[in-house]
C-alpha cells in the first residue's frame, strides 16, 4: 500500500517528531516572506474535497506550490460527484491522471482509508467525518511546541464537541504518544463516555472550569451542527455553559495558551475576548499549517521516488 497519510493514529513518535522538525525549516524568518522550493517540482497533488474548507484546502495549495509543485483543487459540488458518480469512480477518474498524491476531506469516517486500498496514489486526509484530521494535529502540536513548552506531562484541555470532533481525535493520538495529560470536555451529550478509552492519559469531565484549572493548553472546539442529528443547545445556554471567557484563564496557568482549529463561532465556543486575546494563538495554526503541510507533502511525495519520465 502506498504510503500517505490517514491519520495520527498511525504515526510512530519518531515520524512525528521528524515531520515537527522539518516544518520548522521551512518556516520563514521573522519579519520574512516564504521561500519557494524546488523540492517537488514537476509534480502534482490534487486536492478533492467533498466539504467546506478554508483554511486546510488553502493551505495545502499553497503548501504544495511552495515546494514547486502543482495544485489542482476540486470541489465535489462543482463536479461529476453531484452527478451521481461514485466515490471510487471519482477516484479512479482522478487516478487515471497521474497525480502524484491525493488530499481529500470527506464527511464519511474511514472514506479515505478504504480508498487507499483501492488505488495506487497516495492519499493524504484532510478530515473524515468524525474520525481523523492527521494535519491539523500536528499543526497543533508545532504551535505548542513553539511556546517552548515539551508535550510530556503537558496539561492540554480540549473543549466542546468532543463527539463529532475529528480534530479531538487527532490531537489525543498524537499528544498521548507524547505523554501529554489530556483532559476532555464538554456537555454530556457530547462527550461520550468511551473517549476515556481513546489513549492513554486522557480524562474527561462536563465541568468546564475543572477542565481548566492549571491546563497549559486550552483547545475549543466548535459545536459541529452539520454532524448533529439530536436537538441541538440553544447558542446562548451553551456558550454560559461550556464558552470560553476571559474569568476562565484565571484559572489556567499563567502562560496558557487558547487554540481553535477554526471557523471560530465567537459568542458561542468563545468570547471575542479570549479570541483576539495575548494568549490566543489561533492565527498562529493558520499560520503553521503552511509549513507543517509542506513537510507532510515532501514526506509523502519523496516516498514515491521520482517515477517521472525525466527531462532530460
Ligand atoms: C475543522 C474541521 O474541518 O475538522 N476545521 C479545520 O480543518 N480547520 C474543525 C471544524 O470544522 O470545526
């Protein structure tokens, strides 16, 4: 099976750390405009998604460009998919011209997997429903590690819709092979019970302040109305409940940082305060998914050689 990426799960703490470390190089300066590389050039990722995006389809474009490569972007509304055509027609049609890797994001768990044991492409994902969102994680982890701050014992709070969540679960993967002290939060009906079981070293709680308390990294995460098919809480009742506000990061370390993975619902998982606050570092992940995605990509694509007719 040719290698891509499915998800954190799957990643061994060296692959992790080497992916970490790479970003890091090609991350620009301070006060500098992003180099372009010539790494991949002469190659070619499609990204094929049947879900919104911003940030994560964006930056995998221009992820890919950085690295001399080309990016065609395909959305599934604006394609034969709202055709009728299958899920592995598409594929197979997209296959058949010769990218070098896949990135797709679908609202089926495990979509990408059972593709990859179908085609030969490498297949990158950028989100399966519920399950796993492998990049977004380890943008998450490079942000943290930015703040001088090791993973190993690190009190991490991840908070609000645990249960549709496919970012929580990347991060728990990837944070408990680091020996992170994770605690999950949120309303009962989004936090069930068996995420104890996810890995090792993580608790959960309904109590939001209790989730808090000396938490160096705080995580909120949005409330993901597409994947809920109960009755969902009014926005008010739940943003007293499990909102963050700026009282709240009293009780955190003094050095905490707050992360969302995005779109923020300010008012509804977070006050406006706490977004656009000294210690929010929201744009920062933006930031580091550049770099942390060209590292993933010059992984995935230094794998498949260079197989390319050559120049000459
Ligand atoms: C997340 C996603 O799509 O899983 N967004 C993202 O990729 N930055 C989280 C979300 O949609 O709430």
């Amino acid at each position: 099976m040719p290698r891509g990426l499915l998800g954190t799960e799957d990643l061994t703490r060296e692959e992790i750390q080497a992916i970490l470390d790479r970003a890091r190089d090609f991350r620009p300066g301070e006060g500098q405009r992003f180099q372009k590389f010539d790494i991949l050039r002469g190659r070619m990722v499609v990204n094929l998604f049947f879900e919104a995006s911003t940030r994560t389809r964006t930056s995998f474009e221009i992820a890919a460009r950085r690295l001399g490569a080309d990016a065609v972007s395909i959305t599934a509304s604006a394609s034969s998919v709202s055709k009728g055509e299958s899920l592995v027609d598409t594929l197979n049609t997209l296959a058949a011209m010769r990218p070098d890797a896949i990135i797709m994001r679908h609202a089926a768990s495990g979509a990408p997997h059972f593709l990859q044991r179908h085609l030969e492409t490498p297949i990158i994902n950028a989100g399966d429903g519920t399950h796993e969102h492998p990049t977004q994680a380890l943008l998450d982890a490079r942000t943290i590690l930015d703040r001088g701050a090791s993973l190993e014992g690190l009190r991490v709070a991840i908070i609000g819709d645990i249960a549709h969540s496919r970012v929580a679960r990347s991060n728990v993967y990837l944070l408990s092979k680091f020996g992170a002290d994770i605690v999950l939060c949120g309303p009962p009906s989004l936090l069930p019970k068996e995420l104890a079981q996810l890995a090792p070293g993580v608790t959960l709680t309904n109590n939001m302040d209790e989730a808090i308390r000396d938490a160096a990294v705080i995580m909120m995460l949005r409330v993901q109305l597409e994947r809920q098919h109960e009755a969902s809480f009014p926005a008010s009742e739940y943003f007293q409940f499990y909102g963050l506000r700026l009282e709240h990061l009293r009780l955190a370390s003094p050095e905490v940082i707050v992360m969302h993975p995005g779109p923020i619902n300010r008012g509804r998982e977070i006050s406006s305060e706490v977004a656009d606050s000294q210690r929010s570092v929201i744009l920062n992940q933006v930031e580091n998914g550049i770099s942390v995605r060209m590292a993933v990509l010059e992984r995935v694509l230094a794998e498949q050689g260079n197989h390319g007719v050559s120049a000459h």
